[in-house]
C-alpha cells in the first residue's frame, strides 16, 4: 500500500490553514510597551492582552470572592466582569478541572459557538481556598470574539468526506484512506469558519487531521495528526485470551541482555504476559512481530497482535531483542515519575490503560523511530545502527508526555504551539531519566536526548536533539509554512525546550519540575504560542509560591533564549508588513497598480480584502458574505476578478468582479450550469475577462470584453488549456494536445482586437533534459514568460522570454545557472521577474537558508538577485510597478502579507 511521510507524533530523527486578521486591542486591555523591568518588578504580567480577541489572555493577580460550587463561581465570576474579560458565557461549557498546588482547582471552560466546538477555544479559571472562603486568583486562555460563522453545512456530508479524503498528495493514498468524522468545528479568526472533522487514515500510512468548510466544500485546515481515538474506541485493556489474569513477577532480558525483574500477569491456562497489574493503570506491551508501523498508526491493536507472552515468569531473550522489555519497564517508570512527583494518576489522569508496541517496522524494513498515536506508544525496531527506540527511558518519557499534553492543554500540533508539545515531551523524557539515573543537572548526559539508541558511537553524537543547544528566537527560529515539519515542531523544540531545561537548572528539579507540570495543566490552551507558553510558566512559578529572585530567574531563561514580548520584531527582516496571519492555501496574493487583493479572515468573516501597498487605511472587503468561499482573485490595480465555490447544496462555481474601491456592485461575468463544471485561471484587465471552464476532463478558455456575455476562444479539437494570462488585450494561455503518446505543450498567444490566435511558441526542451513542459505564464513589458519544466521535476527549470508576435525566443535564466527555479511561479513586471527558488531538503535537516526564496532578474536579462534578505520561508509572489514584489513570508513565525520596493540584493 502507499505510504505517506510519517512526521507528526513522532521521536523524529534530525496544512491549508486558519486565517486571520488582527483586531484592535480595546483601550481597556492596552498594555505598556516593552521594555527591561525593575530590578524589584513582578516579572509576572497583571495583564496580558489577547491576540485576534478583545478577551483577555492572562488575568493575574486577583483575590475576588468566589464562593460556592467550583464550577458554577468560576461562570458567575466571568459573567459579572463583563468589561474585564468580553466573555458570552453562555457559550461556555465546561469540561473538568484539575487539581492544583496548596488546594488550588482549576476550572477549564470550552468555548462553543451555537453549540459548536471552536477549535483552540478554551478559559480557564484558578480558585483558592474553599466553601465561603472560596476565591479567584487567576484567570485566562483563548475565547474569540466576534464569531458569526453559520453553524449548519450547507454541503453534504459525504461531499465533505471526499473532499478531506482528496486532500491526501498521493493518489493512490486517496483510494485506501477511510475518514472518520468527529463532528462540527468552528476554526477561529474573523468571524470563524465552520467546518467538519476527519481524522484521514491511509493503510501502511500516518493520519492527517483535514477540517473542511462546510459550506463550499474546501479544505480549510490539514496537518499530521496527534489526535485521540473516538471516545467508542478506547485504548485497549490488557489482553487475556483465558479470562483472570493475576499480578505475578519475573525477570527478563533487557536489550542488552542484562535480566532485569519485571512486573507481570499470569493467564488462567499458567502462561504468563507483559501486563502489569501493580500500579492504577495497567501497563501492557505488544508485540506487533515486525508488522508495519501503520497498522498501528491511529488503530486499534490488531486482534491478532498479542502481548509479550512466555510460558513461564522467566521470558526469553527475544523480549530483550525486540525491545519488549525496555518498553515495560520505562513505561512503569514513566507512570511513577507522574505519580509520585507530580500527583497524577497515568496518562489521562483517569488510571487509564498505558499501552506500548514494540518491534513495529516501516514496510518490513527497520523503522528508527516511536511515536504517540493518541492512545499508545509505537516503538521501532532500530536497525543495524539503532537499538530498538524502546531502550530510552528519556525517549519513552518524550512519547508518554504526548498523552500527558494531549489529556491536559490539548495543544494543537502546528507552528509553536505544536514546537511547544515537543519541548514539553523534550523536557520530561530528560527529567524523567535524570531522576531514575540519579544524574546530575551538571552532567552532559541530562540534556541529550535519546543518546542511549546508537548501538555505536558516542552519546552526544548519537543524540537526537539536546536541551543545552542554546537556541534563541531571534538567531534560530525557522519561519516556515506548515508543508515542513507541521511548521517546525520539531526544528524550533529545543528554542522553548532550552528555556524549560534553564529553568531546571535554576531551581531545584522537583520544583521546576511542579511548575513546568502546573504550567501545561493549569494554564497552557491548544493554540498558544511561545509567549504565552512563557507567561503560563511564569504564573505558575507563582502559584508554586517562587520568590520574586526565582522568577526572575523563570524570566531570564526565556530572555536567554529569545522568548519575550514581541520577539517576532526583533528578527531584522527588510520587508513591510501589509497583513498578518494570511495562511490559507487558497490565499495567493495579486497586485497592480499599488492595490493588493488577498482571501483572508476579518470581522466580517472569510472572504477577499483589498488594500495598498503603502499600508494606509482598513483592508476593504470585496467579496458578498453569502456563504462561499470567494479566492484566487486577481486585479490590474482598479478591479478584481475571482472565482466563487460551495454555498447551498449543489451551487454552481461563478467568475465575479467587483472595483478595488469597494463602491461599486459585485458583478456576475459568468455562472457555471451545473456544479460539475469548474471555472479558475481568472484574469482581469481593463475591460476584459478571462477564465477556464473545465468539463469532462476538457478545459477551453472564455472571454468577455466590455462587460459582454463570455464567448469559447477558439481551441482544435482535442486540444486542452492550462493557465491563462492577460495584459492590454492579449490573451496568453498554455495549449496541450496528444501527438501519438507524446504529450505536447505549447505557449498560444490571443488577440482579442483581432479576434484569433496571433502566436504559437515552438516547443523548447533544454539539451539533455528529455521532454518538457511550460508553466507559469505571464505577460509584462510586452513579451510573454513561461517557465520550461523538465520531465525531471527535481532538475532546475528554464526562463523563457519571447516577444508577443512570436519571435525572439531566448532563455532569460537557463537552467545551468545556480539560481535558476524549480517548478515555480513568475511575478512579472515592465522592468523585472520575480520567481522562487526552492533547496532540496538539506542531509542534516532544514535550515532557514534552505527554505524557498525569491529572486528577481532584470525583464532584458541580467544577474539574478536575492528580492529579500528576510531568513524565513517566501511563497507566492505578486508582481506590482517596477521592481516592487509582494509575497507571503513566513520568517516571523506566522505568515505575512509582505512587500519590497526594490531586490535587496546580495544577503
């Protein structure tokens, strides 16, 4: 079966997403400027304002009567400060509290919007004291204001399941997945988006959480999933085929073949198994006898997969070689770990099942690598290099703290809150066995993480990740999309994780190991990110009763590392930020004429915003709120043109336009008859339109001049269209057709004031590069651009440039140059190109220099150079006047609307 890259949840060796927009801070949450504290200042924040809410993220330093049921105060003291935190308490629910330091009890509300789940939305309240001395401390999280999003789909469900299954790369992926439905989510930003739940399954594969909008039928949210199992599929309870296990003991190898004692069951029938009965939560371990690892991907333990059994207490030295035993013991040592220092009760803190698999490989082939699916450990067999992951304590004590997290803050695994879920899984594996080994903060060894798994070699080459790399926001983050490493969960861990193994070495370690724990169940919620993860430290350090000299030094191990009010400033970029938080893969930028136009999220809901390029004024909303999604616009400068999808069961795709100035009507050029037609490639210049209409497999291109009804340009029987471009009454599009088995793709030029094709470019192939294909088309500065693929998609392509009657064909970039694209899109003006150009994914794991950049080239030719100097990740560029470029920038942690005025140059 096909297999898709296996990164979420994993030890790791070495999706379209939500939108939004920034709100105004009210006047009453404003908070000071940032800047160094008072030698005697509180380091801990009174008032932490929230971002994309008018609620507040932290409320500190309360002492108000609570009193009554913990439950029910907590409501009423959100209720009657209704100025201090903007909350309609009416659309909480609660979902449990949690016991804190000196009696304390935290109250942890979800946030439900016409009863439907907001993804992230969750506000919690810490109360002091009990009965009539009951009080409130502390309060905080995420709760969004200002959600309008329908809250029934309009698009049948199982259109909604295909569409999540669709969103799988790989084809044949596509047809072995299942997905399971959770239920409605409402995904915050602007006025929220309804969407559906899958958790997509692919056989031999990982699992992908897909949200799609339930009113047009699109992938609104995708990412590698760490996500429970339905509530009706539970982890399983420890196996007996005889029925009456009994608690017993033995020995058994461990994958050194030293015999250790381990706690066991015995069978009805005499024979004995790896279940551990001793403690609250039974502990059990499988063997899956070198099945796939995606058999146990987001599955229920296969019914033919059995525990480590032997027919006597003393197991044999396969339990040992598999890494059976390894995997027993550290997962009771993990659930003590909890237990004894830090008072809770497993996994979910419910005495629920823990349950490990051992000896899993990737195809049959050893797979290095253990995983947190959401309900069990998955442990690899190692290799030839690697003892089975199952030997490391700090690797078992990294993948259980994943259940710790996903039972407590639930934290949503993309960008820093996903980097977050790995420093705090980092920091108690470490802690975990520093404890058990008895070692020192001061020894090298505590802050490596799994060096035990190299069967050769040192420690610290062995080591996956260490908490002493000193990484720092401002030297090291990397800015990337969520296609890398869900956004760097595990490439910017060790930046928060360092913070927290500081903090450990700044106090003593049962105590930050109680604030760390405090922290994540008290304070963390699933959406927050690095800042807040500090301030949640820090409010915890002081319900832990730390002085004002140890949370200083809380404080300056985030220093240390970076993580302080408005990092994201501070990492030097030479780019202006025109709008934040646009990551919606369905959100490419257009430009002209000083005026951009972008899908985004406002108060008024998902749908198209237009601004300029000076950054003055509001963005205005362009597009109707009638339920669809409104994307892939474009614009010369005075108005848009884009497409409209899903709405009411069975709607039609439409081409609409509307004028930049947001005065004028929204016009229809063109409805689809039936919602198997599909209309894209829309272009807009001056009084023409043009766009695709694909049907059965066939696209031909439409135009409407001057407002007429759109007419079919000419097209050969049998001939297809791809792309469209259009500028000053030329039509531009790429023309395939099949000559015998040979596919053929060439540049077609159109007149519209002489009604026919004027130019068919001939087809180039670059020597020795086999067959080729044109993407990319653009016209500026009267020639026409396309970028010539070769059948190698890996290789590097070529920039061609022509004139627009035909002549004058020549490379403006030839592949052989070290600068020269991939597969790319071009941003043209009258003076410059704009393109991207993407690294293979470097041998020691990515880097910011090797996340895609842009480069400009002169219109006549010339040397390439690099648009912006900015580290991070640069997607989707939009070509304005002259050499003015705007892109979406991934540098600061988040993705922006950005813009520059001229190449930088050399960086």
């Amino acid at each position: 079966m096909p297999r898709l890259p296996r990164t979420a949840g994993t030890f790791a060796l070495g999706a379209a997403t939500v939108v939004t927009l920034a709100l105004a801070v009210p006047p009453a949450l404003a908070l000071p400027a940032a800047g160094a504290p008072a030698p005697d200042a509180d380091p801990v924040p009174a008032l932490v304002a929230g971002t994309d809410t008018a609620t507040p993220q932290l409320v500190t330093g309360l002492s108000e009567p609570a009193p009554g049921d913990p439950a029910g105060a907590a409501l009423a003291h959100l209720a009657a400060h209704p100025d201090r935190y903007r909350i309609d308490t009416g659309e909480l629910a609660g979902v449990g509290s949690t016991p804190g330091p000196d009696g304390r009890l935290t109250v942890r509300f979800e946030q439900r919007h016409g009863g439907i789940p907001v993804l992230g939305g969750q506000y919690l309240v810490h109360l002091a004291g009990q009965g009539a001395g009951q009080r409130v401390q502390s309060a905080g999280g995420r709760y969004f204001t200002g959600l309008t999003a329908p809250t029934a789909a309009t698009v049948p469900a199982e259109a909604l399941r295909r569409a999540a299954v669709a969103e799988l790369p790989d084809p044949p992926a596509r047809a072995s997945a299942t997905a399971e439905d959770h239920g409605a989510v409402i995904l915050p930003g602007g006025g929220g988006r309804l969407t559906e739940h899958f958790t997509v399954h692919v056989a031999g594969g990982t699992a992908r959480e897909v949200y799609v909008d339930a009113t047009t039928g699109t992938v609104a949210l995708a990412h590698d999933a760490r996500a429970p199992r339905a509530a009706a599929d539970p982890a399983p309870a420890p196996a007996d085929p005889g029925g009456g296990l009994r608690p017993a003991t033995g020995t058994a190898p461990d994958v050194h073949g030293r015999s250790v004692p381990v706690n066991i069951a015995q069978r009805a029938d005499g024979t004995y198994q790896f279940s551990d009965l001793t403690r609250a939560a039974a502990i059990t371990t499988y063997d899956a006898a070198g099945r796939d690892a995606g058999d146990f991907d987001h599955m229920p333990v296969p019914a033919d997969t059995a525990p480590v059994s032997s027919p006597t207490p003393a197991f044999p030295a396969a339990a040992g070689d598999d890494g059976a035993t390894d995997a027993h013991v550290n997962a009771g040592l993990v659930y003590d770990f909890y237990r004894d220092r830090l008072g809770r009760n497993g996994l979910d803190g419910q005495g629920g099942a823990i349950v490990s698999v051992v000896n899993v490989s990737d195809g049959g082939k050893p797979f290095p690598n253990a995983f947190w699916d959401g309900s069990k450990m998955v442990y690899g067999s190692g290799g030839s290099g690697y003892y089975p992951f199952s030997v490391a304590l700090d690797v078992a004590g990294h993948e259980m703290t994943h259940g710790v997290v996903q039972h407590t803050a639930k934290l949503l695994y993309l960008g820093q809150s996903g980097a977050m879920d790995e420093a705090i899984a980092d920091y108690f594996g470490n802690a975990i066995e520093a404890t058990a080994r008895g070692l020192s903060m001061d020894d090298p060894a505590a802050a490596l993480l799994g060096e035990g798994l190299c069967r050769t070699g040192t420690p610290q080459a062995c080591a996956q990740r260490r908490l002493d790399d000193h990484r720092t926001t401002t030297a090291d983050y990397l800015g990337t999309r969520y296609s890398i490493d869900s956004g760097g969960v595990h490439l910017n861990s060790t930046i928060f994780g360092g913070a927290l193994w500081d903090i450990r070495r700044a106090l003593d370690p049962l105590t930050a190991d109680r604030v760390v724990y405090h922290a994540l169940a008290d304070y963390l919620t699933p959406l927050d990110d690095f800042q807040a993860g500090r301030d949640a430290v820090l409010a915890a350090g002081r319900d832990q009763g730390l002085d004002k000299r140890q949370l200083r030094a809380l404080a300056a191990a985030f220093d240390a590392h970076g993580i302080r009010p408005g990092w994201q400033r501070r990492l030097g970029t030479d780019s202006r930020t025109l709008l934040q938080n646009v990551s919606n893969s369905m959100a490419t930028p257009a430009v002209s004429n000083g005026h951009w136009v972008v899908l985004g999220d406002g108060a008024a809901g998902t749908g198209l915003y237009t601004g300029t390029v000076d950054g003055r004024g509001t963005p205005v909303r362009l597009s109707p709120e009638d339920g669809r999604i409104h994307s892939w616009a474009t614009t010369d400068g005075t108005n848009a043109v884009w497409v409209a999808m899903g709405g009411p069961q069975g709607a039609a795709q439409e081409v609409l336009t509307a004028p930049l100035s947001g005065a004028g009507p929204v016009r229809s050029v063109f409805r689809a008859s039936s919602p198997a037609q599909q209309l894209g490639n829309a272009r807009i210049s001056g009084p023409d339109v043009v766009f695709t209409l694909s049907e059965q497999g066939r696209a031909r291109p439409y135009l409407s001049h001057g407002g007429g009804e759109p007419v079919a340009l000419p097209l050969p029987e049998g001939h297809d269209v791809s792309e469209l471009a259009l500028k000053d009454g030329l039509v531009a599009w790429n023309e395939t057709w099949q000559d015998g088995d040979r596919p053929v793709t060439v540049p077609t030029l159109y007149s519209v004031a002489a009604g026919k094709v004027t130019a068919r470019y001939p087809e180039h192939a670059p020597s020795g590069s086999g067959p080729s294909s044109a993407v990319s088309l653009t016209l500026a500065g009267g020639r026409l651009l396309w970028v010539d693929l070769p059948a190698d998609h890996a290789a590097r392509s070529t920039i061609r440039s022509a004139a627009v009657d035909g002549s004058g064909i020549a490379d403006l970039l030839g592949a052989g140059s070290p600068n020269a694209p991939r597969f790319t899109t071009l941003a043209a003006s009258d003076q410059a190109v704009t393109y991207r150009v993407d690294s293979e994914k470097p041998v020691g794991g990515w880097t910011n220099a090797a996340l895609p950049k842009l480069w400009q080239v002169p219109l006549a030719g010339g040397t390439p150079q690099r648009l912006s100097c900015n580290r991070g990740g640069q997607y989707d560029p939009a070509a304005d006047q002259g050499t003015r470029v705007i892109w979406l920038d991934a540098t600061t942690g988040r993705t922006d609307l950005v813009v520059r005025d001229r190449a930088a140059g050399t960086c």
